[in-house]
C-alpha cells in the first residue's frame, strides 16, 4: 500500500502545540511583570502627588487668609513643630489653625475641620514691621513665616517643606 501524495495533513502536532503554549506563557508573563512594574511606580507617583498637593494648599490657605487679617491673636513659638495660629478677620471672626498628629485643622474660633491630612510639620513665626525681628507678642506680629513639612516615604530624601512669608495687609 502506497501514501497518495496528493493528500495534505490538517492540524498541528502535539510538539507544534506545546512549543506555541510555552511561548505565549512566557510572553504573558514578561508583559505581566513589566505592567506591574509599571502599576506600583504610578501608585507611588500618585501617593506623592497627593501628600504635596495637600502641603501645598494648607500653605496657600493660610497665606491666603492671613494676608487679609487684621490682627495675630495667637501664635505658637518659632520652635514648635506642631504649631497654632490665630488672627482675627475684618468681619471680628477669630480664625484658628492647629496642627494636630499629622493632619492641620481649620475653623472659626476653634479649629474643628480638617484642611490638610498627612503633614508632619506645621510652625509659624511672628515677625515685627521690619521682617527680620521676631515677635515676642502676638500683637507686634507684621509679617508671619509660614513652614509647612510633610513626608514622601516612597522617595530617598522623603521630607520636603514649603515655606512661605506673609504680610498682614491691615497694619
């Protein structure tokens, strides 16, 4: 009995199957690797992204509004991390900041709502007319220095601050 050559073969062998099923695992899983690389350095970037946008608008808020104040009530020393400050708006409103664990709070008359989470530092120092002396009273206070620290734990240097000097505009 001889074969007719003019018959063809259909399908694939078991050893066509096999080296094909390897190389398309071995291509998902490369792939896989490189997203999830990829994934966790977004996460990151995001995380950090967060945590400086939140520095950066507790800092705007309090420039913001310090810059339109009448007077500093109260003001925590140059040399305390967790620092408080208090001024009194043109409407008689009493405004309060308070850095409290690692979130600033913000409120009139007392500081009960949150403004910034994951900062871990806030101080201010009180400077007399010139901007170089510092205040001892809160009333001599003319301009106020503003740093706000916070922590990136994703990057090699992870603590970064912001720092920003304000005029009272009432004095």
């Amino acid at each position: 009995m001889t074969r007719n050559p003019t018959t063809t073969r259909r399908g694939i062998t078991l050893l066509e199957l096999l080296v094909s099923v390897t190389l398309m695992v071995s291509v998902v899983t490369a792939v896989s690797v490189l997203l999830r690389v990829n994934y966790d350095t977004w996460l990151d970037y995001r995380s950090d992204s967060l945590r400086n946008d939140a520095a950066v608008g507790v800092l705007r808020h309090i420039v913001r509004e310090v810059r339109q104040c009448e007077e500093v009530t109260l003001i925590s020393g140059p040399g305390v991390p967790l620092g408080t400050l208090a001024v009194r708006m043109p409407n008689g409103n009493v405004v309060v900041w308070e850095h409290i664990g690692i979130n600033v709070h913000y409120g009139i008359s007392a500081a009960d709502q949150l403004l910034g989470d994951g900062i871990t530092g806030l101080r201010f120092v009180g400077y007399e007319r010139d901007g170089i002396t510092p205040a001892t009273l809160p009333q001599d206070v003319q301009c106020v220095q503003v740093t706000v620290d916070f922590s990136l734990p994703s990057r090699a240097t992870s603590s970064r601050t912001l720092t920003s000097k304000v005029w009272i505009r009432a004095f």
